[in-house]
C-alpha cells in the first residue's frame, strides 16, 4: 500500500520512511518514487501514542471547520487541513495559547546541493520581503512557517485567515522562483502580506 495523498495519516503503512528531524513521513518517497514539489502526505505530528486534542486545538478546529475548511487532528493533538492543495498544521501550544504556530510542512522537496542553494537563496529573498514568513530549508525538504504572539488566547481568530493567505502566497512565490531557477535582479524591496 503506498502513501495517500488524502486523509488522515493513521492511513500510512508501517513501513513509510520517517524524516530523520521530526519522525514524519518523507515527502520525498511516494510509492517508491521521488515526489517533486508535493507534500506526500499530512507530516504534522505523528507519534506512538495518540495525544488528544487540547481547548486550544478544539478552537483551531472549530474555527478552521467553520472557515469551510475540514480539519483533523494528528496524533499530536495538533490540527491539519488542506488550504488550496497545500497541507497546513496548527501546532496548537496548550501551556501557551498566546501563541501561534502554522506551518506549510514540506513544500518543496529537494534533490541535490545546487537546488538547496537556489533554495537558501530564495528563502533568504522571501524573508525579507514577507512580514512574518519564515522559510527553513532542511536537507532534503523547505518548510514554511508564521509564528507569533497574540494580545490573548481568542485572537488567533482576528489573524488566522491572514497568515493563512500569508503561508499560501508564500508557498507559491517559492515555487515560482525555484521553477524560474533565477532570482529577479530587480525586485522593489517592499514589504508586502
């Protein structure tokens, strides 16, 4: 049985290759086959035993599930969801519900030295111009994260959906830009999202 690109991640096999970092599955092996540029399957928490979901991981379900999306719950107590063919994560922080943590994990996976150089370049580029992005690329796959603090534990819902917008437009600039394998001599240096 190999990976699925849908539902949730108790539907991965024993055998599926886990990340040395985060003991998630790999992006990078779907059914025996490097996957370019996806993300394989849902790589938010996976542990051995299952976490239930905390208050502060209900509210980011039921926000994001009242939003029109269809979130779940990892066997972290984190949420997951799909937002325009990108899988998100609400890593939902029980001892800290100031915080906000949403990441888009493994979008983009990476083959060799030289794209992981193009990618370091281009992470660098989109720092700078997205307030609040923050690009990491690991040795075979970039993440994409938003973290910050909030006035209290119910604002998260006064900036979920910008973030959101702000993971996603970032996620595809980073495509276009490593599909474009050059950087744009001049671009203005605005601060946009």
């Amino acid at each position: 049985m190999g990976l699925s690109l849908a539902g949730p991640l108790e539907h991965l096999p024993e055998n599926a290759p886990l990340t040395p970092a985060f003991g998630r599955p790999s992006p990078t092996r779907v059914e025996g086959r490097k996957a370019k540029h996806s993300q394989a399957a849902l790589p938010c928490g996976m542990t051995a035993e299952a976490t239930a979901p905390g208050p502060r991981a209900r509210a980011y379900h039921e926000y994001l599930a009242a939003e029109g999306y269809r979130p779940q719950f990892d066997g972290d107590g984190d949420v997951e969801f799909k937002a325009e063919g990108f899988y998100l994560c609400c890593f939902a922080n029980e001892d800290d519900p100031q915080y906000l943590y949403l990441a888009a994990p493994n979008v983009w996976a990476l083959e060799d030295a030289g794209e992981r150089t193009q990618a370091l370049d281009i992470a660098m580029h989109l720092q700078m111009l997205y307030k609040g992005l923050k690009v990491v690329v690991l040795s075979d796959t970039v993440w994409m994260s938003y973290q910050g603090f909030l006035e209290d534990e119910a604002a998260f819902r006064g900036v979920l959906g910008r973030v959101i917008d702000l993971l996603l437009t970032g996620v595809r600039d980073f495509h276009r830009r490593m599909r474009e394998e050059t950087l744009p001599a001049e671009e203005h240096s605005g601060v946009q999202a």
